[in-house]
C-alpha cells in the first residue's frame, strides 16, 4: 500500500509541474479547435476589367481587383482565370473588360448648396434673359404658396445683351413674394423691389465693407447685390431646419455617387450642417466620402476639434476662407483695373491682417486653411498671408481657384508648398468672359495648369458645383482639350496650359485625395487602400477627346459596396 501511494503521489506531482510549466495561453487552447482550417475573411474578386490606378505618378494598368467585406483592397493585378492564377474569393465577378477607374473625388463643390438648387428654380445655362424670365415665371405659377422664389445658375455674359438684369425684370412678372436668384458663381443675387424692401435697402444705403450694391446711373439699386452685400438680403431668410438640410445633404450625394464621385470635398459648412452631416453619418446614410471644411474661423471655434471618422467617410480638419470675389461680377481683386470697367478692381472680402490672424489661430488647431482667392491682387494676398503666418508645407494648406495669377507669384505655390485648387470646366466656361474682363495681355497666367505641373505643384481639381454641373467627366475633358462641348475654339483656349490625360485623372484622384489628407486611404486602387472605383463601359484613355465630356458611369461603389448601378 505504502509503494501505491508514492507511485500516485509521484505521478500527481508529475503532472502539477506539467501544468505549472504550460503558459496561461497554451492552456486555453482548445487541441480540438486546432484540427480546423482557419476561415479566410469573406471577399469579392472582380475580374477581367480594363483597369487603370496610380502608384506614386506612375500610371499602370491592372485586370483584377481582389477586396475584403471589410472595403479594403487585398490584392490588385494581372492574372487568367483559365489558368487558375487569380485569388481565392467568396464572391467572384467577371466584369466582361468593363473599364475599372477609381473613382473620382470632386476637390472643390458646395453639397447643400447642390442640393437646395435641385429643388428650386434652375436657370443654368439659360442663353436669353427672355427664357430665364419665362422659366422663373413657369417656377413661380408652380409653386404659388412658396413664401419666397429662390433659385440659381443665371449668368449675363450668355445673354445676347451681356448686361446685368434688374429688379425691374422681375417687377414686371407679377409676382408678389420676394424673388432672389443667384448668380452661376453664387457671388451675386438679382433680387426684385420685394427683394430689396425685405433687406431694407434704399438709394441711400451704403456699400457694406467685401460687397457692392448695383446702382444705375441715378444712383438707385437696380437689384444686382454682389458679395457681401447679399447678406443683406440672405440675413433676412429663415434658414432652413435640420431636416431640410439633411434633405439637401442626401438629395445631393445621392446624384454625385450617380456620377462616378466616391468622394467630394465641400467648399464651406455651416455649423448647422455640421450637426446634419453627423447624424446622416451616424445613421449609416452617407453613400461616399465628404472632406468638410468649416465655412469660417468663427464656425470652426464653435464647432471646435478637427473630426476624423474612423470609416473615412466624413471630415472635418479644413476651415474654408474667403480673399476676393468672382471674375464674372468684377469681384476678383485685381492688381490692375478690369479691362471693360476702368477704376473697378474688384472687391476684396478678408483684409490682410485678419487673414492672417486667422491662418494662426485655425493652424493652432491642427486645420488646414482652404482660402478662395480669384484674382491676381487676391492671390498674392493670400500668399502673403501664409507667409506671414508662417504656413508650412506638410500642412498642405490650398488656395481655391487661383483662376489669375500673376506670373511672378506662381512660383511661390511650390516655394511656399501651397496646393492650388483648380476647376478645370472654368476655364473653358470663361474663357470669353475672362478675355473680355482682363484683355488678352494679361492672360498668361490665367487658368495655368501647366505652369503649376511642370514646376511640380500638385493640383487639386474640382467643379464647384452647383456654379457648374457636378459632372467630372466635363472637367476632364475641358482639362484636356481646353475647348467647350462644341470644340471650340479649334486647338483651344489657351492651349499651352493643357494637362494630358493622365494628369487630369490623377488630379481628380490621387491629388485631390492628397489634398484632403486621404491619399493613404483613397485616391488609388492599392493593397490596404478602400476599395472605391467606378466601371464604364468606355476607356477615358481611348476614347476620342471630344468624347470625353460625354462618359457616363455604369456603377459606383464606395468601400466595397456597390452604392449606384445605371
């Protein structure tokens, strides 16, 4: 007995220091669970697709696009399905050579804003001021217990008489609620005489400081009120609820994504908005990207730190600003007098030393400074001031337009490693106004693309919808071919500063990502990267030029999910 019970303590002590020497983690593993093969994440493979991405500035060409259910891309590159070289996937799609581009990032629109145009009265492109008036009227006899008549996207310079319209016009319509229709660039309104009385404006009130209150010859308001000056009416307005604007958020991102756009940057958010975007990004209701950037410093202190989603779809570390006007209401501040309105050199909206101040104070927040400067004069402001505030390149802080500057100052760009922000349909939508504006000599350094490429500035390109349509397809064409949709002018406006193909894609991809902050994440179609691309049926890179502006996309998907389809 007493040798069978030191054999069994012998063995129960064996086995305690067996178990003493396992580590905590070998002993909850369960040996059973070992046997099993480990389950590969659930993804999708499309194949044989016509593809194009970047990497790096290198454009390359791919077949297959290999993601997880997660959004994010596992594999990208060349292979046969026949000869069983293509990645194992839960899901595979043969896309029958559909062409594969990731999708496009709009670097410069205003979504609200597209989004309260769809549902008011459209004057785009209207080219006699007697068809403009007949649609506000049609608008109006639509619409007759609407307390105002609100629309947008008139522009004088496609009339036959390119001449400011006044209150007048709109008087004669009969109609008895206060009328106010902006301007394609939204730096004016025409507004009639209840427009006019509901702002309290007289012969006698004065220009507000940053704006220009029309007046004829004898010195009465003629209902065109420029900049600043539409405050005065605007002011008057009850803003839309929280409902509305998550309307107008919703009604716009829903026809971007049906236009190939993954990702859009918003030129100016109001607080208000802020809230809206938050909820529609809480309830899961945002079907692509959105860089915000805060429509003031003083929106920026009360919404206070920079906001970054953890799925990449919604940002708020810009803060957007404002130097000049607009070249088509004589608003961009020039350094020389307007070619047709001598002693009239624009209007300039943020003074120096308050845009300086302000670059501090947002770059002391970690934001970077997005400031809306047209003319030379404007320009050269804004350069200045982000000297003086000491703006550092890997802040990447932009200039919105820079439509004219001076050739001096272009370099400065790079020196001072600010990103110009470009729309490239503007040039061809202005290039008559432009020249009627400015005179054909002081054209070199307008709309320069090429000058900023070739000394390595990245550009970041745009529509600014709704002053244009949201249609990135006319951006790179215009881009390429600097003509209109009729090809003209024959060769181009201002041919030299055209991009190639390659660079008009990459400027409203991988740099326009880059100037959100979001080229780690979007941009391109590469490992780690969302999966966000766009199919067609044609090839960008193929097609004739004066096809181009006429592309349409098939589907767009955001993330790995399909969120438009034709």
């Amino acid at each position: 007995m007493l040798l069978k019970a030191k054999i069994l303590a012998l063995s129960l002590l064996t086995a305690a220091l067996l178990l003493l020497s396992c580590s905590k983690k070998e002993l909850l593993v369960n040996p059973a669970a070992e046997t099993k093969p480990i389950q590969k994440p659930q993804s999708t493979l499309i194949h044989n697709v016509q593809g194009y991405t970047f990497q790096g500035n290198d454009l390359t060409e791919f077949d297959y696009l290999h993601f997880s259910d997660e959004g994010k891309i596992l594999a990208i590159g060349n292979g046969n399905a026949a000869n069983g070289d293509l990645p194992n996937a839960a899901t595979t799609r043969d896309a029958n050579n559909a062409v594969m581009l990731p999708g496009l990032i709009d670097a410069h629109g205003h979504v609200s804003s597209l989004g309260r145009a769809m549902t008011q009265v459209d004057l785009m492109g209207i080219s006699t001021l007697e068809e403009t008036l007949e649609v506000i009227n049609a608008y109006a006899e639509a619409n007759p217990d609407l307390p105002y008549i609100r629309g947008r996207g008139w522009n004088q310079e496609l009339w036959t008489v390119a001449e400011f319209p006044t209150a007048k016009h709109l008087d004669e319509l009969g109609i008895t609620v206060p009328v106010v229709l902006g301007r394609v660039d939204g730096h004016a309104i025409w507004v009639n005489s209840k427009g006019l009385k509901l702002a309290g404006i007289t012969d006698a009130t004065p220009d507000p400081a940053g704006g220009e209150i029309i007046r004829d010859a004898n010195g009465k308001a003629t209902g065109i009120l420029v900049d600043t000056a539409e405050d005065l009416v605007m002011s008057k307005i009850p803003a839309p609820d929280n409902a509305t604007i998550k309307t107008y958020l919703t009604t716009a991102m829903d026809h971007l994504v049906s236009l190939g756009m993954t990702a859009t940057h918003d030129a100016g958010v109001s607080y208000a908005e802020t809230r809206a975007y938050h909820e529609l990004h809480r309830a899961k209701q945002m079907p692509m990207r959105v860089y915000g950037m805060l429509s003031a410093i003083e929106t920026q202190r009360e919404y206070g730190k920079a906001f970054s989603a953890n799925d990449d779809k919604l940002f708020f570390r810009a803060i957007k600003m404002y130097a000049d006007g607009a070249l088509g209401s004589r608003g961009a501040a020039l350094l020389e007098d307007y070619h047709d309105r001598p002693g009239q050199r624009g209007l300039i909206i943020t003074e120096q030393d308050a845009m300086t101040a302000a670059i501090r104070e947002g770059r002391q927040h970690y934001y970077q400074i997005n400031i809306h400067a047209i003319g030379d004069r404007g320009n050269r402001m804004v350069l200045d001031a982000f000297k003086a505030a000491e703006a550092s390149e890997k802040e990447r802080h932009r200039i919105e337009h820079s439509q004219i500057v001076n050739l001096d100052d272009i370099p400065r760009f790079k020196q001072q490693g600010i990103i110009p922000s470009m729309q490239g349909v503007h040039a061809t939508s202005d290039m008559h106004m432009a020249e009627k504006r400015l005179g054909k000599d002081r054209l070199a350094g307008a709309y320069a693309w090429r000058l900023f490429l070739d000394q390595g500035s990245r550009i970041a390109n745009g529509s600014d919808y709704p002053v244009e349509l949201p249609n990135l397809f006319h951006g790179l064409y215009a881009s390429v071919t600097r003509q209109d949709k009729n090809s003209n002018p024959p060769g181009g406006w201002l041919p030299e500063q055209r991009m190639t193909r390659a660079e008009t894609l990459k400027s409203f991809t991988l740099d326009a990502a880059y100037a959100a902050f979001m080229d780690d994440t979007t941009g391109s179609l590469e490992v780690g990267k969302w999966a966000d691309f766009i199919l067609m049926d044609k090839d960008f890179f193929k097609v004739p030029e004066n096809e181009i502006h006429s592309l349409q996309v098939n589907e767009t998907w955001v993330g790995g999910k399909q969120v438009f389809k034709r």
